[in-house]
C-alpha cells in the first residue's frame, strides 16, 4: 500500500480543485475498504459565525437525517474531535447514553455501522475530523487498528494542508491581510486581554502608538474595534497565536519545565 499513498501524496500536494481532492480521499478509503468518508472543518473567519467546508462521501439520505435530527449537538465524534487530537474508532466509544445509542442505531441503518475518524487541529484555529465508515465489523487486530490509526493521522494532516491552500481561500472569500511585526505583537497582547497602557509598558512605547497600531490593523482587515480585529486576525491567519515574536520584550515565557 505504501505505493499507492505515495501516490495519494503527491495528488494532494499538486490538487488544484476541489474534485481533485474529492477523489484523493475515496481512493484512501477505499484502499482500506471502506465504503463511506466524511471530511469536515470549521474555519474561525469569525468566532461568532465560522465557515464550514466538508467533502462528503456520506449517503445523502443520512446527511439530510443528520441536519433535521441537529445530530452536530449530540454526535459523538464531534465531541471527540473537539476535545481529542488522537484517532478513535467508533466501538470505543461509550454509548450508555440513550441519544448516543440512538445516533450510532441510526447511522448504521444508512450502513454507517463502523468506522474510525481522525481529529483535525489547523494552525489557524480551525478544527475538524476525517472519518471513514461502512456496514462490517473492523478488525480488532491491535497491530491492523494500530497501523490503521497512524494512516489516519498521516492523511488527515496531508489532506488538510491540500484543503487550506486549495479551498479555504475561496470558502472565506478574503485574502489574507498582510500586518507589520509590531502589530502582530500587539495584537497578540489584546487578544490575551491586555490594556494598552499595559501593552504600552510592556513594550515600551507610548499607549497613542498602541491604539495607532490597533486601528491600522483593523483597516488593512476592514473591521473596527479591538475584539472584531483581534478575531479577524486570528480566523484569517494573519496572526497565528503561536507567534513566538510576539513574547513580552520586558519578562521570559512562563514555562513549565520537568526533567528526572
């Protein structure tokens, strides 16, 4: 199989549509037969209203089921990718709940009786899940759910690299706002909820060239006061939190350190 994902690699590295993509992961499914896929990610544009973008090789029938029922509320996966990073498989879960039963009863009567889903954690905020489903039981070989779970990460990694660059531009219909180094860095204070007197202090400059900075951003992004900025920046990718230029000029990181 490694030829094949090699292969599979270099389609979405070079995916220039939508379509391409599409096929990309029914080719990944179905290598390891499976008959259904789902690959779903919620992008912060906006933190109140984000943008949702999804390749579906669900039955129809069942993605409408799940829209009428509001299943997004109750789906168990949806929690899982939400609060997990690591792959799980569909009979880990624990269903003593009397919703969850049902959702899982009924997701199998649309043939989606088992399945494995991935989480997705994006650099710019966004989260997600690729899962993959169909009517038999998978086997409960450690080594085969093991080697199947590594597959996962690797694939849903690649494949939401290839959705980034070839849909999310068009999903968000914004071009990403190009801001200086110092207005990252205060950003990066208001965003933690600093004041500008204090980023002032902190970085040692006057509070005027603060707020300076602050509304410049918001113009190069089309958005005014400071929350409105601070979410634009962040869901646009214009600022990426985990910035390490934007640390305090005037005190260390706080970092927790452990060593035997």
């Amino acid at each position: 199989m490694a030829s094949s994902d090699i292969a599979l690699t270099a389609l979405l590295e070079n995916a220039e549509n939508v379509p391409e993509l599409y096929d990309a992961v029914r080719a990944f499914a179905q290598a390891r037969q499976f008959s259904s896929f789902l690959f779903g990610v919620r992008v912060p544009v906006s933190l109140a209203k984000p943008v949702h973008f999804s390749l579906s090789g669900f039955p129809k029938e069942w993605r409408k089921h799940y829209d009428e029922a509001g299943y997004l509320r109750v789906d168990p996966v949806v929690r899982h990718a939400l609060s997990s990073s690591v792959p799980i498989f569909w009979d880990e879960i624990e269903r003593s709940d009397a919703l969850v039963g049902a959702f899982f009863n009924e997701a199998a009567s649309f043939g989606l009786a088992h399945g494995v889903s991935a989480p997705i954690c994006g650099r710019r905020g966004e989260v997600g899940v690729l899962s993959l489903a169909r009517e038999s039981v998978i086997d409960d070989c450690e080594v085969t759910r093991f080697e199947l779970r590594r597959e996962m990460t690797w694939f849903a990694t690649v494949l939401h690299e290839a959705v980034s660059r070839v849909a999310f531009t068009a999903s968000t219909h914004r071009e990403v706002a190009r801001l200086s180094e110092r207005e990252k860095q205060i950003l990066m204070w208001t965003a933690a909820g600093e004041s500008s007197a204090t980023i002032a202090t902190e970085l040692g400059i006057a509070e005027r060239t603060v707020l300076f900075h602050i509304e410049k951003a918001g113009k190069k992004m089309g958005v005014t006061g400071r929350h409105k900025i601070v979410s634009r920046a962040v869901g646009s990718g214009a600022l990426a939190l985990n910035q390490v230029a934007l640390q305090s000029t005037r005190a260390l990181p706080t970092t927790q350190e452990f060593s035997v």
